[in-house]
C-alpha cells in the first residue's frame, strides 16, 4: 500500500466509519488484517520524501490508544487532544499544544521551542529541548514534572500553591525564580544550561 492510499484511506475511516474492515480491505486489496492495524493508527508512518506537506490528522475527543508522533524537520501542533499516552519527538522545529487531557506526556526536540496552554496530565511530564525556550502556561499534574533546555529560559504556570510542590531546579547561567522549602506531593525538577526558571501559580 502506497502513501496516497494510506491517505485515502485515513480520510475513508474517519469520514466514513461505517466501512468495515472486510469492504476496505476488497477496495484495496490488502487483507482485513492490514485495515485493523492501519486503523488503529499504524497508517500515521508516512513517508513523504523531500516534499513538504501539512499533516493535519482527525481523532475523536477521546482517544483510547496511545499516540506517538515523530517528525525530522516541521513544527507539530496538538489540540483539543484526549488521550492515553502522548509521545511527541522532533529532530528541529516547534512543539505546541493546546487543550491537551492525557495520561503521560513526553515531549522533545532538538533545536526548537515547547509550548503548551491548558495541560491536564494524569500522571508524569517529560519534556527536552537542546536549543529553545520552554514555556508552560495552565498546567495539571498528579506526580512529576520534569523539563529540561540545554539553551534557554523556562516559564511554567502551575494549577495549584506552591506547598503543594516539590521543586528542584538548576541553571548554570541564569536565575532560578521558583519557591524553596517545599515539600508537597508533585515533583517539579527543573533544569537549563543557560537560561532563567520562573515559576507562578494559580488556582
């Protein structure tokens, strides 16, 4: 199967979700076995060569399997995404999420920036970056939240007071702006090259 007939077939499942496994697999002659692991989002391995393309994939609200998405050289963007687990990677460019509800969060970049507005993580946040700011604005979690730059500032914007926070946070050139003392329940460690931490706090 082709890319053009992966794409169609992505555009068929998610406009037409009465297909059955056994009419997709006779219209592209492949076996139904083929149809469910595409389906269950095998099909999103596409390679487009050295064109450039703008992706834009549909899910419903609530997606039940994990989500793993890789890209070498393009900015990604997630909205109004509910999911299990999320695994964002990119070797150069931008990672932004909006509205995003999960059960874990692993986010990295090489060269490029991470934002996110209005997180809600079940469980525990990873992001990375080696050349870029990360700012976070709005976000819930239950157990730890780990964010690392090689090469810039971190913002983060927590639901919550800062008792309810453990934070540690180390920056070789720059100011860490984060309470001390702390001995709440969420882990908070916090780490860049050269950049400043700050840390505020809402309800």
């Amino acid at each position: 199967m082709n890319n053009r007939q992966a794409q169609i077939l992505s555009e068929l499942y998610r406009s037409h979700q009465q297909h059955t496994s056994e009419s997709l697999a006779h219209l592209f002659g492949v076996s139904e076995r083929t149809i469910r692991k595409l389906t269950s989002f095998q099909l999103l391995t596409l390679n487009f060569n050295a064109k450039s393309y703008d992706l834009v994939i549909d899910v419903p609200e609530t997606w039940t399997l994990e989500v793993d998405i890789v890209s070498s050289n393009a900015p990604i963007v997630i909205e109004q995404l509910a999911t299990t687990d999320l695994s964002i990677k990119t070797s150069n460019g931008p990672i932004l999420f909006n509205e995003v509800n999960v059960h874990t969060l692993e986010v990295q970049t090489s060269n490029g920036s991470i934002e996110a507005d209005k997180l809600e993580v079940a469980d525990w946040i990873q992001m990375k970056t080696s050349n870029g700011g990360i700012r976070l604005k709005d976000i819930n979690f239950e157990n730890k939240l780990s964010v690392t730059s090689s090469n810039g500032d971190l913002y983060l914007s927590l639901l919550g007071s800062a008792q309810e926070f453990q934070i540690d946070c180390k920056t070789s050139n720059g100011e860490c702006r984060v309470p001390t003392g702390t001995q709440g329940s969420k882990s908070v460690d916090l780490k860049t090259s050269n950049g400043h931490v700050n840390i505020d706090f809402s309800k």
